[in-house]
C-alpha cells in the first residue's frame, strides 16, 4: 500500500509538471535598417496604453505601447532604436537626455499587449512562469553618474501591476554597465497596483499592494526611472537590447 501511494506521488507530481516557454521576446539584430525614432506623443511625458509608441515604419518588431518623459526643464533629444548597436551587437532601445537644458530626470514605460504574443498565445491571456518569468537586459550606457530603478509591469483581469524597484545601475559591469534583472517566479514578489504621476509613465509613491492574478496575463512590459546623482546632465540614459517573458502552456 505504501509503495502505491509513493507510485501516485510520483505520477501525481509528473502530470502536474509543465514547461516554461517565451511567449514574447522584444530583441534581435536588425528590428530596424538604422536609427529609427519612436512614435512621438503630444504631451511631455504621458502615458498611452491604446497608441503605439513603437516606430510606425521600418520595425519589425513586436508591437509596443507607452510612453516617456523628463524633468521639467530639459528634454529627451533621443528616444529610438539603433540598429545592431551594444556588445551583443543586437538593436538597442534607447532613452537619452537632450542636449538642453538641466535635464536630471527620464523615466518611461514600454508595455506589450497580446497582440505581440508569440503563436499559440497570441490575443490570449497567459499563465507566467515560475522560472525566469520576465528577464530584462539593461545598460547604463558609459554613463555611471546615475541611479535608476526597474518595475516590471503586468496586467491581468483588466487590472495593472508592478513589481518592486530593481536597480539597473549599481554592481553593473563592464564599460557599457551592464545588468539583467531577472523575476524568477512573480508570485514570490511583492506586487503593487499600478499608480502613477498624473497621466504620466512616471511612478508614483504610495501604491497598494495586490497580487496580480498569474494565471491571467494579458499584458507585460516595464517602468524605468533614472536620476543624476552628480552633474544634472549626467542624468540619464536608459538602454535594454533584450526583453522576454515566459509562461507555462
């Protein structure tokens, strides 16, 4: 008898095993021929869920919404993707502080909606892994003069998320700064409900905590911010050249 439950265990255990796959990868060579802007957004700094902020022509890549802004008195001279740039030689997306004014803060958020799903996830909700369930690559870009922070964004049950601030720009290493920050399994995370500065892609403080309901995914993506901590215009770069989530099928 005890042999037959140890047997059902085993079986027990094996059916309920299931395989994490990339269900949406933002990366590559070649996304884009060359240097290619983002949509532009009347408006500094808002944020859009229902216009894409995803170049309009020549990007190949999955769709993505958003949005980005800067300090009062400065701008964002250069929000694009640069075609086979970085150390992996993959094209970079890329926030950079304008050549004008005091600019010592950006921030920004890039979110996919289901349309971007790869087959046979597309237009449907997913259920995230609990291995390496969103992976984000990141760069200070030759710039260390700067304190910025990560919040990996979902959506599920029509309902917006983010994780706890990751910082992208301590312990990086090599000349480009360079960090992954990785959500193993998201339902180990302190979650908070989505709130941000006015209609901006800027988060704000004070948010709820809630957990997000795992199983139920339809969109993914990430809020930045950075700051300079020196020279105001040493404020601020933010680079990613690789973005994938998983999910189990």
């Amino acid at each position: 008898m005890r042999r037959s439950l140890g047997m059902l265990s085993i079986l027990m255990t094996c059916v309920g095993l299931s395989f994490a796959e990339a269900v949406l990868t933002f990366g590559g060579a070649d996304l884009v021929e060359a240097r290619t802007p983002l949509t532009f957004h009347e408006g500094r700094g808002d944020l859009h869920f229902d216009q894409p902020l995803s170049p309009s022509e020549g990007y190949t890549g999955p769709r993505f919404f958003g949005g980005y802004g800067r300090s009062a008195h400065g701008s964002v001279d250069r929000a694009e993707i640069d075609n086979n740039t970085g150390p992996y030689g993959l094209d970079m997306l890329g926030f950079t502080e304008g050549a004008m004014g005091l600019v010592d803060v950006i921030y920004g958020a890039v979110i996919f909606t289901r349309e971007s799903f790869k087959p046979p996830y597309t237009h449907q909700p997913i259920r995230l892994a609990r291995e390496k369930a969103m992976v984000l690559r990141t760069y200070t870009g030759f710039v260390p003069d700067q304190e910025g922070w990560v919040y990996f964004y979902v959506m599920a049950d029509d309902q917006r998320f983010v994780g706890p601030p990751m910082s992208y720009t301590r312990d990086t290493e090599g000349d480009w700064g360079e960090k992954t920050l990785i959500i193993e399994d998201p339902r180990t995370v302190a979650w908070t409900r989505l709130k941000t500065e006015g209609e901006t892609a800027r988060i704000a403080g004070n948010r709820e905590p809630a957990q997000p309901n795992f199983d139920h995914v339809t969109e993914v993506g990430f809020f930045f911010v950075t700051n300079a901590t020196t020279d105001v215009k040493q404020a601020t770069r933010f680079m990613t050249d690789f973005f994938m989530v998983s999910a189990h099928d």
